[in-house]
C-alpha cells in the first residue's frame, strides 16, 4: 500500500505538495493527458459502434436523474472557458500568436457555454452520468489546452503569417459558422409544442445529416492545424471519434423514420461518408 501510494504522490500535481514546482513535470503531465485523450476517444469510436451516447435523442428513463438542458450545458461547458482563464490569471506569454490561439479556443466556448444554452428550445434533460462525463473533459481538456498556450507552446512573431496558422484559423471560422448555422436550423425545425421530428433541411443538411457536427470536426482540426502542437491534435481526434459516430446514427435514424429522405445525403462528411 505504502508503494502505492508512494507511486501517487509522485504524480503531477501531488508532486508540487513536496517539491518545488518544474516546467517540464507540469508539461510531461499535459502530454500524458493528451495521450490519455487520443486513447479514450479511439475507445469511444469502438463503442458508439454498438451503443448511442445516452443524451438528447437517445437518453432514456433508465439513467434515472436528469439535469435540465439548459442547466447541464451551461456548467458541463463552463470549464472550458474557466480553466484558460485562469491560465491566463497565472501568467501568459506576450506573444501574439499565443494570444490569438488562445483567443479562438475561447471564441468557441463563449458562443458554446453563454449563447447556445439560452437559445435551446425545449431541449431534453441530460442524464447525470453523461453530464459528469462532459464535465470532467471540459475541466481537463481546458486545462491541456490554456496551459499549454499560455505556458509552454513557442511561437515566432511571425507565426501568425506562416500558412499553417492562417489555414488553420479560416478553417476553424468556417466550421464554427457552419455549427451555429446548422444548430439555428434545428433549432427552429419545429413549432412550439411540437415534438415530432423533422427533416432537416438548408445549409450543409443538404449534403450532410450531422451538418452540425461536420462544423464542428472542421473547426477543431483547423484549430489543430493552426496550433500545431499534442494538446490540440488530441482534442481534434477526440473530437471525431466522440461526435461522428453521433452523425452516422442521426442518418441511420433519418432513413428509417422518412421514406423520402434524401437518398445522395451523407451522415457526416459531403460527398464521401
């Protein structure tokens, strides 16, 4: 036991209880978590293979206690935006390409925790397994993502020119732009009271049934991109594995609820899957 818990105590953040504080425990630690992530989300692909992520369309009595949509997705995203601004608190570097980085990271989680919970309409409780679930990879991944850009990540001055960044960064606009886009059109699919399901239509839903979630696989690979670093390509793979599957049910669901279903409509990427 004493082993083990020796083991433990050596573990980043434990460790600074003991010792003094090194850079490079705190960045091995981003890494580990990093991995964790690509490893976790390579699981999720295998399981959502089998099994639908139990919230929104697919939840059921059986999780037993809900959490209000509204409520469940204004706390389980906070974190994401909490935990870099606290990065930030503990000290940032002046360079401007960390900033920027930073700052797109958090354009998405200022639309994504203030603005999209006030704009649900009707939407269903979220079960509490899967609402902690979301909590703690907002907190952890919010934490990879504004420590490391406020901290580790080097840039030049000119990073902000070089075509990773400036592809990276228009990529990520356009698929955020696509995401809201595509929530508006669901969101406003139904009159008020009613509660069959519609077909979606407009936009990227005339090429794809996840329109929603191709915006936003595009808006964090192009973030990837533009950052260029473990932290960033981990939460972009992590992305794809958590929410295409989710894509890929929405269509089988589509074309077995509606017979006139547009046939050359693909679940999630235009023109190939």
């Amino acid at each position: 036991m004493a082993t083990a818990m020796d083991a433990i105590s050596n573990l980043y953040p434990f460790s600074l209880l003991k010792s003094p504080y090194r850079p490079e425990q705190e960045l091995e630690f981003i890494h580990s978590i990093s991995y964790c992530m690509i490893v976790t989300g390579l699981l999720t692909l295998v399981t959502l293979q089998y099994v639908n992520a139990p919230y929104g369309r697919y939840s059921s009595a059986k999780w037993g206690v809900f959490i209000p949509a509204k409520f469940a997705w204004l706390v389980q995203e906070l974190p994401s935006f909490v935990a870099p601004v606290f990065c930030i608190y503990l000290g940032s570097k002046p360079n401007i390409a960390n900033r920027c980085l930073l700052g797109i990271f958090l354009t998405h989680y200022v639309q994504r925790t203030f603005i999209y919970p006030l704009l649900i309409k009707g939407g269903k409780p979220t079960p509490l397994i899967p609402f902690l679930l979301a909590l703690v990879f907002c907190l952890g991944n919010g934490y990879i993502q504004g420590r490391n850009l406020t901290k580790f990540a080097d840039y030049s001055d000119g990073y902000v020119l070089q075509p990773k960044f400036i592809v990276g960064a228009c990529l990520f606009f356009i698929g955020m732009a696509i995401n809201i886009h595509s929530d508006h059109i669901l969101r406003n699919l139904r009159k008020p009271g009613d509660t069959a399901y519609r077909i979606p239509k407009g936009g990227m839903f005339e090429y794809v049934s996840g329109a929603n979630f191709f915006g936003e696989i595009i808006e964090w690979c192009g973030y990837a991109i533009a950052c260029w670093n473990l932290p960033a390509l981990a939460f972009a793979i992590f992305t794809i594995c958590n929410i295409g599957p989710r894509a890929c049910s929405h269509h089988r669901m589509y074309q077995q609820k509606f017979d006139d279903y547009p046939c050359h409509r693909k679940a999630l990427i235009p023109f190939i899957i």
